[in-house]
C-alpha cells in the first residue's frame, strides 16, 4: 500500500509541477459575476454563471464561471443567501461583525458578505429574501460549487461554525469527462465557536485533493457561514502565458487524484 500510494503521489506531483496559476480571485459574495452589487438578503444561483470578473490572468483564456446550490435538510428552503456581516440589528446577531479571531488567525475579521443556508422563505419570491438568517439544524445542508472548468482551492474563511457532534466536511470532486466527477478527497469544516472566525489554507503541492477540482460541496454540520473562497486556474504547460491541459492530461491527473482519495479512504477505513 506504501509503495502504490508513494507512486501515484509522484505522478500527481509530476503533473502538478506543470502546472502555473498565475493569478487568483476571491469569491466575497460582494459582487456577481458582471460586478454588479450583492446585496444583503440576496439568493445567491446563477449571479455567477456570466460576466468576466473572474479572468485576465492569462491571454486567451475564457473567463471563469460557476454555479452555486444549496440544499437544506430541514425545512427551510433549498437557497444559498448573501448575509451583509455589517448591518446591525439583523435576525441573527452571531453574523454581525466584527468577529472575533478563532483558531489559527490572529485578528478580528469584517468580512462584509458572508454565504449561508436560508432558514426561512419570507419574502424570497423576489430573489432577495426578507430575513436572512442561518439555518441551524444539525446538520444543516450543504453548498455545491460547480466551475465551468478546473481550478486550485487555494483558500477559504468559516464564520460562526458552532457545531457539536458530527463535524461538516468539504467535498472535492474533479470532472474526468463531461458530466462525470470523481472524489478526490475530503476535509473537516473548522469549529470556530460562537461569534468567531477562522481560515482553512491550503498547500497544493501538499493537499492534492484542492487540485484540479471542478466541483466543491461544503456540508454544514450546523449554522454558520462562508466567505473569501480564493481560488486560481488550473492550467499547464511552458510558457509565460500557460495552457489550458489536454483532456488527456486532465483525465490522468483525476485518475492520479482519485487513486490518492482511494488510499486515503482505505487507511482511514
């Protein structure tokens, strides 16, 4: 198991050593994809499925764009919504800023536009919902990521993670062929306790699961938010300006991928 696990680490390297993310963006929930402003209350779909904000790191490459679900598992509905940290009094004053610093980071964070599972409908119809708030049944629901093409998860901010019991978890997942995506591992959302923030980092010569994903599902063991998702293009090859890999490559790389999430899972097992 040792040696499989030690190859299979040296190819998804190899590939990862030709890979150049030269620029990245933060998704702030501030701003949708045409830049056009979010406000507090706002059900947050397919703000993100146009527009060119997320691009210019390379010539030729398209603009990035991705898809955002949200399911809830009470019986609250199934939406995404973009909680304004800054406005006070709200429905949940855990979500109001400033937060203070959780584990791992070492200040007060004001992070404007936080994402959370809706709680209740009223006055959703109209896209942006009357009193936002976040569910807080245990577990909650989840957020699905879906990106018009792969990308490097380099980043991101939890808010007021007050679970108990069974821990969230993030899913990652790469597209090998259209409409086909396979596991290329998993991560524990981070506690930050009541009215507090912390980040996840992550090192991809190291976390070879944040590598080449096309797809992200945070599953929320409880109430709390997200924000400040920071990601990069995955692209390879020479050159100042990269490429975008070959299918090949791509499906390779997934493979390698999805054999390490295999390893990991077996010695977990």
């Amino acid at each position: 198991m040792k040696t499989f696990s030690g190859v299979v680490a040296v190819g998804v390297l190899s590939l990862l050593m030709q890979t150049n993310a030269w620029a990245g963006w933060t998704i702030d929930f501030e701003a949708d994809g045409n830049g056009a402003d979010i406000v507090h209350g706002q059900r947050i779909d397919g703000e993100y499925g146009s527009g060119s904000r997320f691009s210019g790191d390379f010539a030729g490459a398209p603009p990035i764009h991705f898809s955002v679900e949200a399911r809830n598992l009470s019986s609250g509905p199934d939406y995404a919504v973009a909680f304004d940290t800054r406005r006070s009094p709200t429905r949940d004053s855990d979500l109001e800023a400033p937060f203070s610093p959780g584990p791992g980071v070492g200040g007060p964070a004001n992070p404007g536009n936080i994402l959370i599972i809706q709680e209740n409908s009223y006055g959703c119809s109209d896209g942006v919902c009357n009193y936002p708030d976040d569910e807080g049944s245990r577990p909650a629901g989840s957020f699905t990521f879906t990106f018009s093409e792969a990308v490097i998860i380099e980043s991101i901010d939890f808010f007021d993670i007050e679970t108990s019991g069974e821990p969230g978890s993030i899913d990652f997942y790469a597209e090998l062929l259209p409409g086909t995506f396979v596991s290329t591992g998993d991560e524990i959302i981070p506690t930050t306790g009541n009215h507090k923030w912390t980040q996840s980092v992550y090192d991809p010569t190291t976390s070879y699961n944040v590598v080449g994903v096309t797809r992200i599902v945070f599953n929320m063991g409880g109430s709390g938010g997200i924000d400040n998702l920071k990601f990069s293009r995955f692209q390879g090859g020479p050159g100042p300006q990269g490429s975008v890999p070959e299918p090949g490559t791509m499906a390779t790389f997934g493979v390698g991928l999805a054999a390490l999430a295999w390893v990991r899972r077996r010695r977990r097992a």
